[in-house]
C-alpha cells in the first residue's frame, strides 16, 4: 500500500512498535559479529593454553600411532582405542568447545540483549510457500545479503591465498621435521593465519554492524499517520477521554448530591454558591465540606437540603470563604474554626426550639470571616 511505501515511512519507530518488534523476534543480528567474537575467544584460549593442548595432542597421537600385534587383528579393539583417543582429545580441548559456545550464545546480546520470543519460535508456514522465497531472494535486502556474502568471500579468500602463497614451502617442510618440531612450526603458521583472518573479519564487523542497526531502524520506520493512531491508541481518543471526564464528574455529583441530605447545614450567599457541613464531634476533629459548588448546582444543593429538611443560611461571607479555601471532603481550613462554630451553634439551637419550643434563636448578623479569606474584598464583581 502507498502509505506503507519507504517514501513515506519517515519516522523513527516509537518504543512501543521496538517494544512489539522485539516480542517478535526482530531485532537487529551481525552474524559477522559472532564469527569475529568466536575466533577472538578462540584465539585468546589457544594463546593462553596451547603449550597444553600441544602435549595432549602429541599424547594422543603417539598412542594412537603405537598399535600391539593383538589389536591389530582384533576390530573390536581397535574401535575402543579410537573410542578413548577421540574421548582424550574432547577433555583436552574440553575449555577450548566450551569457550566457543559460550561467546557464540553471548555475541549476539552486543546487538540485541538477551531476548526470548515464543513468537519467533512459532511456525510460519508462508515461508514455505516457494513465491514467498523467490520474492524474498530477489528483494532489496536479499540482493544486499548477497552482496555482502560475496564481499565476505572476497575478503577471506584473498586472505587465505595470500597465506598459502606465503606458507606454501613452509607447509610442505612439514612433512620431512621431526613431529613435535613440525608441531611448533605449525603452530606458528596457524597463529599468523589466525591473525590475518582475525583482522579480515574485524574489518566486515565494522561494516555490517552499523549497517546492521541502521537496517533494523529503516524496517521499522512507520508513517506521520501510524505515529497519530499509535499515540491516540495510547493516550486515547480525545472525545472518549472527554467523555470519559464528563461520566466522572456526573458520578462524582451524584455522589456527592448524596451527601447533602445527611448535611448539618448549608451556608449559601445565597445563590451564587451553597457550601454543605457535616460535623460529628465523636468522628471528626472539624466540621468536613460534604458538597459544594456554585450557580445551579448550587441552586440543586439548596433545593435538596429544603427537600430533606436540612438547614440552608444565608451567610454570604462565609459562603465565598469555604467556597474557595475548603476542599471537598476535607476539614474547614483552622482560620474558619470561629465562624463555622458560631454557624453550628446556632443549628443547634435551632433544633432544640423546634424540639422543645421556647424562644427562637437569632442567627449572628456577622460572623468572623478573616477579610483575606473572602474573595469578594479582593473582587467587588464576586460579592451578590
């Protein structure tokens, strides 16, 4: 598809489709990088131990070679002392196979880390299907591929044949020295091809592996539109997120319209905002905002304290004071301790006149509100 062209795939991938990448299994390999790891372990064990890999091979060889009479004649023998000579020659060279496993498991996390992906292991039957393989062959990558085969080919054969031009009446001297002579001079051939090989392929490790990183990134680049869907699957659809707001705000005021019934009072000024207290002196340390708000859900706080016989004051500087210091569900702030008191005070003797009779009590015609707690001496437009 055109939006899927590399035209236009010119954005970096996000750390989630490398994320979804690795789960499957892609990620970038440098199969020069583990030859190179596996010939540098390999050279570094045989420097360090090859005096005792020489005199067990030379061991080795001289039982093998010194054969009784008996055995020769007898076949079963003869596969038991191959037996134990090949068994000699797998402990000798024992850290030798290990040291080599153990780099060609470990090379590929420089790349990659350590990654276990059952995806990978899954099988894929469309990379049976003949169409698929030519397609592949004769991709982009695949003539890439098949390049750098043949570059690799052409690195270590010109160094192969500049080793045999060199070493080629050295090798053939072998042959007329005495054994463990023969052994050191081929040990010392061998160590300088090591050596050339060793640089050819840390010359290819230096070429493929960026190349390696920068294809990896190219195969995973995506589109401006893959990058919008990718962050709004994310971070969500703005309208669902909006609408998702607006569903916790209603659930948060019925919530909160619950409240106001079981409210002490509800202190208004009296219809721009209405603030709902509830105190119990055995639970709570200070009377505690059960719903508040202004305009007309003021006006539905008002109207549901008078369904549910709640007492609603007109206090109009105390109202714009816990309307906009006190939080909803918490404690009045401390420098409101005094009005609120006074406030609840006066609902409590209200309660009593309506119980018992008696004279009625007189609401304060100013309660103490701190001036820098009412909003409307800092705003005129604020007060009602």
């Amino acid at each position: 598809m055109a939006e899927d062209s590399d035209l236009e795939r010119t954005e970096a991938a996000t750390p989630k489709r490398l994320e979804e990448a690795r789960e499957k299994g892609q990620v970038p390999r440098s199969p020069e990088l583990t030859t190179f790891a596996v010939l540098l372990a390999s050279g570094g064990v045989l420097y360090y131990l090859g005096g005792i890999f020489l005199g067990r091979m030379e061991v080795i060889v001289s039982d093998a070679l010194i054969i009784d009479r008996d055995s020769v004649f007898l076949t079963e023998r003869m596969a038991s002392r191959l037996f134990d000579a090949a068994y000699a020659a797998l402990v000798g060279f024992a850290p030798l196979l290990i040291t080599v496993i153990l780099v060609a498991l470990a090379a590929p996390l420089l790349l990659s880390g350590w990654l276990v992906s059952a995806e990978a292991l899954t099988p894929n039957f469309s990379r049976l299907n003949p169409a698929s393989g030519l397609a592949r062959i004769f991709s982009t990558r695949g003539l890439i591929e098949l390049g750098k085969a043949l570059a690799k080919a052409l690195v270590i054969g010109t160094v192969v044949t500049m080793i045999l031009m060199r070493d080629a009446q050295p090798l053939v001297a072998l042959a007329a020295e005495p054994p463990r002579i023969a052994l050191m001079h081929l040990g010392q051939i061998l160590g300088l091809s090591f050596l050339l090989t060793v640089g050819a392929f840390a010359l290819l490790v230096v070429i493929d592996v960026p190349y390696q990183l920068w294809s990896h990134a190219k195969q995973l680049r995506m589109t401006k539109e893959q990058v919008k869907q990718e962050a709004k699957e994310s971070e969500g659809d703005p309208q669902m997120k909006g609408r998702i707001r607006q569903l916790q705000r209603e659930a948060a005021r019925k919530r909160m319209m619950a409240e106001v019934p079981k409210a002490d009072v509800v202190i208004t000024n009296p219809t721009h905002f209405a603030v709902a207290l509830r105190y119990r002196e055995s639970a709570m340390r200070a009377p505690t905002v059960v719903a508040k708000g202004s305009s007309l859900l003021a006006e539905r706080i008002i109207e549901i304290a008078r369904e549910n016989s709640v007492p609603v004051l007109r206090t109009p500087p105390l109202a714009r004071a816990l309307h906009a210091h006190a939080e909803l569900g918490r404690e009045i702030p401390s420098a409101l301790y005094t009005a609120v008191a006074e406030v609840l005070a006066y609902v409590y003797q209200l309660e009593r006149h309506r119980l018992y009779g008696g004279e009625e009590p007189q609401l304060p015609e100013t309660v103490p509100v701190p001036p820098e707690l009412d909003p409307a001496l800092g705003d005129p437009e604020e007060a009602p």
